[in-house]
C-alpha cells in the first residue's frame, strides 16, 4: 500500500475563491520519515496549499490522504487526532500563558483532557513533567513560568515548535520557520528542527534556500499553483525551469 511507504499523498487538489484559482492540481507524495520542503516565489499557494493540508480549508476539488485515510474536508483538530500537527508562519501561540502552560495545552489534548487553569486532574503532576520534558526539548525549560508574551523572537518560534510536538505527531508541518531571524537565530532553530524531527516526517515551507538544501532531502518547486517539480535538493538547484521560476529572487 502506498501508505506505507508515503505518510502524506495529495491527489489533483484544487483550491478556489470564486472565479480565482490558487491550487491548480497538485499532485504530491510526501515520503515517511523524509524532510520534505516546499518553495517557489511569493504567491505560488504555498501557505494555501498548507491551509488545505492541515484542515484550515476544504478543498475545491482532489484528494489528500494521511496513512492512506482521506483527510480532505476534515477539521483541523480532527486531523491533529490522526497525527498531523502545523506551525503558523507567523507566530501562533498563547502571548498571556505562561511557556509551559502552551505546551501543557498541547499534551493535554494528546491524553484528552481538557484544560483549565483552575481544575488538578488526578494525573496533572505526570503531564506538567511531560511538558516540561518537551520544553527541555527546545531548551526553554528555564523559561517554564515565563509568559510568552515576554519571549524573545527565536523563543516564540521554539516554543511553537514545542507546541507542535506536544501532540505526538507523526508528521509536522512548519510554516517559514525561519522567518525574520538572524543568522544565529536561524542556526538555533534549524538545529533544533534538525534534532526534534528525528525519526518524524517533516514538510515545511521556507524561503531560505540555505536552509532547505542544508536540512532537506527533498524538495517541491511550487509555481502558480502548480508543482513543477520534486527531486533530492541538488536536482532542484540545477534544474533550469527552477532557475527561471526564481529569476531575480535570490533562491536559486
């Protein structure tokens, strides 16, 4: 079965507003375990096609199966529930909780249990300590009681990471993770994106291509709705049709 092999398979999908058409038949198999990168220059349907992925809109028209179980139309924390969990492009996390209380939200929703801030659950102490784990993960456990609110800009985005992960995905979805960092807050995340997607599958869109072709090993050139290309990231960065895509940007 080609779920066993591709975690995530989007058949002709479509995507319209009215008489304006983003997502033109995309075709798309996402292997598991890969690190798998979409690009392609602004207004391509990048963040649509996510949208569709992860349940924020249905699609007009084609297939999108995860484990190959359909997933199209469903709601996204229907989708969460099968395993697939999205970081924002931009930073989408509780600015007046404290760290660990966002990703405390997170495995609670795994172990299915509500969350509030006023009632002890039998087995709180055990997920306060996973959570605390996870923020170990992205190294913010030093930060557990601090609001989010009060985060420098890297820290929101591992944090979001870690929010990410707190539900026990098998497949992660990174929106422009990298996006308005420094070089050295680029390093920061990227290796901890490296080393949290271990043994995960992880798709992401992203416009640093030193990033891409560093962390990726497979990459899909986007354009006008439609994927040009899929190949290992030395076939991207040699293909002429690519180039031309990008022609006067600096991906390529």
């Amino acid at each position: 079965m080609s779920g066993d092999t591709h975690i995530l398979e989007l058949s002709g999908l479509k995507k319209s507003f009215g008489a304006l058409s983003i997502i033109q038949g995309v075709d798309l198999q996402v292997a598991r375990g890969s690190r798998h990168a979409i690009i392609g220059p602004n207004g391509a349907g990048k963040s649509t096609l996510f949208n569709l992925i992860s349940g924020a809109f249905p699609p007009t028209a084609g297939g999108i199966a995860l484990n190959g179980r359909s997933i199209a139309g469903l709601a996204p924390a229907q989708i969460n529930r099968l395993g697939l969990s999205r970081s924002f492009q931009i930073t989408n996390v509780f600015a007046k909780q404290t760290v660990l209380d966002n990703v405390l939200i997170g495995v609670m929703a795994r172990h299915g249990v509500r969350f509030n801030l006023w009632q002890f659950t039998s087995n709180m102490k055990e997920l306060r300590n996973e959570a605390i784990a996870l923020l170990a993960d992205v190294r913010l456990d030093h930060r557990a009681e601090t609001l989010a609110s009060d985060l420098a800009y890297s820290e929101l985005r591992a944090l979001e990471i870690g929010m990410t992960l707190a539900t026990g995905p098998e497949i992660i979805l990174l929106d422009e993770p990298t996006a308005g960092m420094s070089r050295e807050e680029t390093s920061y995340i990227v290796g901890l994106i490296r080393r949290l997607t271990e043994g995960k599958t992880l798709l992401m869109v992203e416009h640093d291509m030193g990033v891409v072709f560093d962390l990726c090993d497979e990459v899909s050139v986007l354009v006008y709705g439609k994927v040009l290309m899929t190949g290992a990231p030395a076939e991207v960065r040699a293909n002429r049709e690519v180039q031309a895509a990008y022609l006067g940007e600096e991906a390529i």
